[in-house]
C-alpha cells in the first residue's frame, strides 16, 4: 500500500486551496507538498489537480480520488481522537433533542444512570416534536423518528429501532360499542384525534392488506399524547398511540389492542450527530450510552 501520508498531503492542500496555505497549516515545506502529491499523481496515472500561478481546482478524477482520501484522513483523525478521549474524564453540557414521546419513554428511564456514570456532565433536552437543524441551533446530539434519515456529509444517522402507533381502547368502551372488525368502522367510532394530524385522518396498514387511509370525526382532539391515553383509558373512544405509552396499561388490561393486525407505518429511531473528529468526550459518552441502552427499550416496548 503506498504511503497514506501522500493521502493527508493531497487533502490538506485541497481543503486549504493551495500548497502554500497547506504548508503554513501543516507546517510541511511546500516544495515538499508538491513533490508529494505529483508523485502521487503519476502512481496513480492520473492528474488529480489543475494548477495555474493563481489558481488551482480539482480535476474530475481529482474529485472523485478527494472524496475517498478524506474518509480515510477522517478516519485517522477519529482514531487518534478516540484514544486521546480515554485519557480524559468527560465533563461540561451536552444538549440533545428529541421528540416528546421519546423523552417520555426513554430518556427519562435511562439518564438516571448515565448521569451517575458521568457526574461531571450536563445534559439539555429540549423535547419537541417539531423539525430541529442540529447545526444551526446548537445541539450535540438529537434523537429522531422518521421512515429514513440518510447519512450526510457533516452528519451521522445511527439507527437504535422501529416503532409504531397501535389502537387501543378500555375494555369498558370496547364492551358498550362493540369491538371493530376492520379499519373502516373506525369512521363511525367514537376516536380521540391527534392535534398534529390534518383533515382527521388515519394511515393504517396490514401485512396482508396494505395501506387504509381512514376520515375521521374525533370525539375528543389533542395533541398531547398523555391526554390521549388517559382519554382512551376513562372509555372516551379509540386512540391511535404509540407501544411505549400503552404498554404498560395494555398489560394491566387498563386498554386492550383494537385490530390488532393493524397499525401506522413503522418509524425507525435515529440517533443523529456531527462527524466524530474533535468531538468532546462529554458528547461521546452520551451517544455511546444512548446507542448501548436505547435500543433493549425500544424491544421491551413492542407489544
């Protein structure tokens, strides 16, 4: 394998738009960046930059050689980071967001014992249900539910599980109203509405039957999903929730599973964060204890 510091080379003078700005940022002579990377370039076969006095660009197999070189430069980097973190014991603020019901049935279980393993670290949660730019509104870490969340250039999806929202009713209503036999009796039940869900309609769907789309007439509309469980459990109507919040009560017989066969479509948990490189070990030890303890809950919550 030829020398990966030729790699490093490469990337510093790209990223620094020239080998005189990568000499002073590297502390590398520049003669020697520039005999470095053509004889890079003639291993290769290939010219990877397009030089002028005043300019330089990547050439088209360049680009493509840039985008490989920098994952493994990264990759480095990251390595090195991740031993220098051992040496350091983690500490200051960690802000994190994730969705309401997320921080309900999750987060609230297991920082109890992240915060005794890690005393010297803070951490913010701002639970919201609305889209977060992890970026550009400060935050370390954020925990999201979405069908997909695919990697990005300056982010990382980490997928922790699937969840879904079931209906349930108490046993009290289901034996005064009778219990449905398919989705579109819903449209004559009495239900409990989500306050976020436009025109009063449902996405339900079946292994075997696909995909129902069903109107509905709430009796009782919120968008608090803790309001709509108690709802559901005093006999108000048919609530559509998530398996976190109705476990418990499904298995105390509180609520009991309506079409059962039936549910929304799956959401896969992410945990979603910046590139690791010079990330702070605070930050680090929660994601390493959200990816280790989020996920058995997440299965413990299936009904």
């Amino acid at each position: 394998m030829d020398d990966l510091n030729d790699l490093y080379f490469f990337t510093s003078v790209v990223q620094h738009r020239g080998f005189s700005a990568a000499s002073r940022a590297t502390g590398v002579e520049k003669t020697r960046l520039s005999r470095r990377v053509a004889g890079l370039e003639r291993r290769l076969g290939v010219r990877l930059l397009h030089r002028s006095t005043r300019n330089m660009s990547l050439t088209e197999a360049g680009e493509r050689f840039y985008e490989h070189c920098l994952a493994v430069v990264e990759g480095a980097h990251a390595a090195y980071d991740s031993l220098d973190s051992l040496k350091k014991e983690p500490s200051g603020s960690v802000r994190l967001s994730c969705p309401v019901v997320v921080a309900q049935s999750y987060l609230v279980k297991l920082l109890p014992g992240y915060m005794a393993a890690y005393p010297k670290v803070s951490v913010y949660i701002e639970a919201t249900d609305r889209q977060v730019n992890l970026v550009e509104e400060g935050f370390d870490i954020m925990l999201r539910s979405l069908p997909e969340i695919e990697n990005s250039a300056d982010l990382v999806a980490r997928e922790l599980g699937q969840a879904r929202r079931i209906l349930v009713a108490s046993p009290a209503y289901l034996d005064r109203h009778g219990r449905p036999q398919s989705p579109s009796e819903l449209a004559q039940a009495a239900v409990i509405g989500d306050g976020h869900e436009k025109g009063a309609k449902w996405s339900l769907v079946n292994a075997e039957s696909g995909t129902r789309e069903i109107d509905l007439s709430p009796k009782l509309v919120s968008h608090d999903r803790r309001v709509q469980l108690e709802a559901s459990m005093q006999g108000i109507g048919i609530a559509l929730l998530p398996e976190p919040i109705v476990i418990a009560a499904l298995r105390e017989k509180r609520l009991e599973r309506v079409l059962p066969g039936w549910s929304t479509p799956k959401q896969v948990i992410h945990l979603v964060y910046p590139r690791p490189r010079g990330m702070l070990p605070s930050v680090r030890s929660l994601i390493d204890y959200l990816s280790l303890h989020i996920p058995p809950s997440i299965q413990e919550s299936h009904v």
